[in-house]
C-alpha cells in the first residue's frame, strides 16, 4: 500500500523539479551571464564599431562606390587599402577579406567576413574538423578554422612583415565576424607563436577582435591568450554561447531553434564542474565585452551598457532561449548597437574635453586593471583544475605535470607556462606542413 502511494509522490516531485528547471531556464536572460562584469571603457571599446564598419566592408565590390554603406559610413579611404582578397583569391580556402592600413588610428587591419550561405566552400571550413579539435599550444582549436588561418597567414606574412617593418609603432589587428572571427581568432595565435614571420613585432602590438565569435578553442587557450583577443557579444546571440560543433549548428540552420532548446535542456544535466574539466570542449575567445540592450518582462531596446571581463566558470556557458538569439548575431545590428554604446560613453565621460597626458594616464590604467584581472582569471584556472590552464602538458587530454616542471606566470602576465617547455613553440614551417600535407592529414588531424 504504501509503496502505491510513494509512485504519485515521486511523480509529482518529478513534475515539479521540471517546472522549477523550465522556468529558471524560461526566465535566464542574458543579463545574468555577464550581471557581475565591470563596465567597459570609451579607451578600450572606441575600436570595435569602427572595425565591425570594416568587416562590413570586405562585402562591397568597390568602395569608392558602394553600394551600401552603415549610418556612419565606412570610414575607410580606399587609398589606404592595400588588397581585397575575394572567394577566386583564396580559392575557397578561406571567406574573402581585406588588408587595410589605418593612418588615422596607427592600425595595420586584416578583416575577414563572415559566413555566405551560397558558397559551399565556407561550410567545407566548419565541416573540416572530422577528427575532433586539433591540438595546438597544450589546448585544442578547431581544425578547419585553423587551416583557414594558416592559408591567410602564408599569404600575408610577407605583406605583413613589410608594413610592420615600415610603420613599427603601428598596431596588427585581426578582425571578422562569425566564421571570420574563429578565423581571425587562429590567426592571432598563430601569430603570436610566430612573430618572427612578422618582423618580430611586439606581442602586445597584436590584438583580436573577434565579433559575434564562434567557439573555437579549448578554455585553457581561451584565458591564456585574454591579453590579445577580445571577443565582444549583442545581448542574445546564440554562437558563442552553444558549445554545439560549428559543424552541427550549420548543418541545422532550418531547425536551429529545436537544436538550441535540446542542447540548452542536455547543458543544463551536466555539473559545470565536469564541463570545465572537458579539455576538447570549445569556449569564446580571450577577453569578452558583452553588448546588453534589454531586460527582462520589458518591451523594446534600452540604451546599451557594454560589460566586460575575462571568465573562467560561467563563461557563456547557458543557451538564452529568446527569439532574438539569432537577430544578435547579425553584423548589421552588432555595430549600430556598438556605435550607440560608444557614443553613450563619450557622452558621459566626456571624453573629448579630457587633456591627452590625462587620457595617457587613463589608458595606462586600465592596461594595469587588464593585466591584474588577467593573471586572476589565470589562478581562478588553477584553483577549478582546468586542464593545461597552468602548463602546457605533454599527455595531450591529461593535465599531469612532466616530473621536476614548476607553473609559473610570466614577469609581464602574457603566459602560464612551465619552466621546460617556456621556449617552446609550434614550429610555423611544421604546422603549414602538417595542416596541407593531404596525406598526412588523416593520421595528424587530432595529434
């Protein structure tokens, strides 16, 4: 008898242990994931906006005479564009892009596209990574992103080393959206492993923006290289926050609303303590600037806030299940939100009647709360045992120390690396080989 009436108890416990997670999911937006970030700054968000008018860019024919342009224009001179590589440039091997060279802001720019649903040779990139990620500097990135990455670099590196050597105190920045942000994301940290192809230019002269960014590397990787990639989010966008494979989610374009609702309910069984502990698993890059423009049970866009910081747990790990999911994601909204968000902050700091030595001093303040909050997300790794997080490892998915190595960070906060493999570095001449040898491909795709 009472083992009769125990079923409808355990029933109706059921029921209600599913409502409670329905609703807590029903009501996440995406104002929690990045609720206790700090505030960025006009310094440090005054690049993307006009680096997304770049990326938009790469999709005219002619900019001399576009044939659309955003509100605010371009802001390009197309004197100062150097090359505009199109889908018969790459041959397919990666999405079209530009090298431009920005006088006014000191600025060597590679921008890269995003995804075109017509070319056929843009999903031969996300579908290439049969083997699992790759594994590249103790962490894993995804195989087709990083080929397409190594093509661009092989390319440009002589142009690049040409205009790093001619105009030393410029910056190089990697740019694109979308796929072009995985893209660009590999191409930073292959450039960064190889300076020297590029005239041995500074590491802190390399920098990412990675917009709407697709999750294409391993957590470890994702905090380690915070100093040099930014990846910066619109309120709801669902790409950077599935760790669904790239090749899954574009194979599943017409019913991606059921895959992001199965995936947000099987993310959601899984303690986050075994997903951080997952070395394959694929994060958003570096450090992450979250455009938020709405609110819960309220109609309409406010105006934007961007938040910023560089995460470890909790790192865009839950699905929103919102109808703008997909709307967020679209490079057109991305920068008309990031355009409003900046002319917010100058308006209120009033940025334009701060003297120089003064917006020095700012500037060199926020590097020092850079590089702090840097090296925190670097222990905070540790403390949750992230896999490599701490040193690079031999034993590929274990995160076993060699006997007699000591992790240490780096005097200037750039790396967490051991004491014997500090000076270690892949091989570029190696890695071209290893990605574009077809019959090596196969045996080397996951080592």
């Amino acid at each position: 008898m009472s083992l009769i009436c125990g079923i409808p108890l355990l029933e109706c416990v059921y029921c209600l242990a599913c409502t409670r997670w329905a609703w807590k999911r029903c009501l996440h937006t995406a104002g929690h994931d990045s609720e206790t970030w700090g505030l960025a700054t006009v310094e440090e968000f005054e690049p993307v906006p006009r680096l997304c008018r770049y990326i938009l860019a790469v999709y005219e024919d002619d900019l001399r005479h576009p044939l659309w342009e955003p509100s605010g224009g371009y802001g390009i001179n197309p004197n100062w564009l150097i090359h505009k590589k199109t889908y018969e440039d790459t041959q397919g091997q990666a999405p079209p892009y530009i090298l431009y060279l920005d006088h006014d802001y000191g600025d060597i720019v590679l921008a890269i596209r995003g995804l075109n649903l017509a070319k056929e040779s843009d999903y031969a990139v996300l579908l290439d990574n049969k083997l699992g990620k790759r594994k590249l500097d103790s962490g894993y990135v995804h195989n087709g992103l990083l080929k397409a990455a190594a093509w661009v670099l092989d390319a440009e590196c002589k142009v690049l080393k040409e205009l790093v050597e001619k105009y030393p105190n410029y910056t190089l920045t990697f740019t694109g959206h979308s796929l072009g942000s995985g893209v660009a994301t590999m191409l930073t940290l292959v450039a960064v492993q190889n300076r020297d192809k590029l005239g041995n230019i500074d590491r802190k002269k390399i920098r990412c923006y990675a917009i709407a960014p697709a999750r294409c590397m391993s957590l470890n990787l994702a905090v380690r290289y915070a100093d040099v990639i930014n990846s910066v989010v619109l309120q709801d966008d669902f790409l950077p926050r599935t760790a669904t494979p790239l090749e899954d989610i574009f194979k599943s374009l017409f019913c991606l609303p059921c895959l992001l609702c199965l995936r947000c309910m099987r993310d959601t069984c899984i303690p986050e303590e075994i997903l951080l502990k997952d070395p394959r698993r694929l994060y958003a890059p570096g450090r992450l600037y979250h455009i938020v423009e709405r609110k819960p049970f309220r109609c309409g866009r406010f105006p934007p806030v961007v938040r910023t910081a560089v995460p470890v747990d909790g790192r865009f790990e839950h699905i929103v299940l919102s109808c703008n999911a997909t709307s967020d994601h679209a490079i057109v909204w991305i920068e008309r939100e990031a355009q409003r968000a900046l002319d917010l902050m100058l308006e209120k700091d009033h940025i334009t009647k701060i003297p120089a030595k003064q917006r020095m001093e700012r500037q060199e303040t926020i590097a020092r709360e850079h590089t702090e909050e840097y090296k925190a997300a670097l222990q905070r790794a540790v403390t949750l045992s992230v896999p490599h997080a701490y040193a690079p490892s031999p034993y590929g998915t274990f995160d076993e120390q060699e006997h007699g190595e000591k992790p240490y960070i780096s005097s200037g906060g750039s790396s967490v690396v051991s004491v014997k493999e500090s000076n270690k570095r892949d091989n570029w001449d190696e890695l071209i080989e290893l990605l574009f040898d077809k019959d090596d491909s196969g045996s080397h795709g996951g080592a």
